[in-house]
C-alpha cells in the first residue's frame, strides 16, 4: 500500500487523475478549495468517478455530511483521527 499525499485541493484532484488510487481519504477543509467542491470534482471526472471517497472532519457545517454522503461519499471519520478505525477503513478499500 502507498500513499500518496496531498496539500491542496487541487494537487488531491491532480494525483486522482493521474495515479487512480484504491481510495482517497479528504479532509474537508483544505487551503486552496473546499471539500464539497473536491468531492464534486472527482465524482463527476469519469476517470475519478469509481474511486471511493472518506472524508475526515473535525466538524463539518450542519447537513454537510449528509449532503455529501447522499452526492457519493463512502464514509467519514471523526477528528482527532483515530489511527486504528483510520487503518480499518483504508483496509476495507483495498483491491
């Protein structure tokens, strides 16, 4: 398993593109774009679409996460991050 890190919006949506990794893990807050605007992004990309989405937040907006699971998002883990329910999930996604 790699990872494959990213500090903006932009770089995350990038790497999708280019790498089409077994998962991408998102936090909701990142300096250059928004999380739903990732999300959307990469959801509607044919060649992202199919990849599964977790997203992390430390207190989303009220609805947000409902919103974003009913746009496609698989999952979402709480912050602080709790590094064995994180392995657990990556887990479950792997091919």
């Amino acid at each position: 398993m790699s990872v494959l890190p990213a500090t903006t919006g932009r770089e995350a949506i990038e790497l999708a593109r280019r790498e089409h990794p077994d998962l991408v893990v998102l936090d909701l807050h990142l300096p250059d774009m928004g999380g739903a605007e990732i999300v959307s992004q990469l959801l509607q990309d044919p060649t992202t679409a199919e990849i599964p989405i977790v997203i992390t937040t430390g207190g989303a907006a009220a609805g947000e996460l409902e919103r974003l699971l009913a746009a496609g998002v698989c999952g979402y883990l709480e912050k602080p991050l709790d590094f064995g329910r994180l392995r657990e999930v990556v887990s479950s996604f792997r091919t």
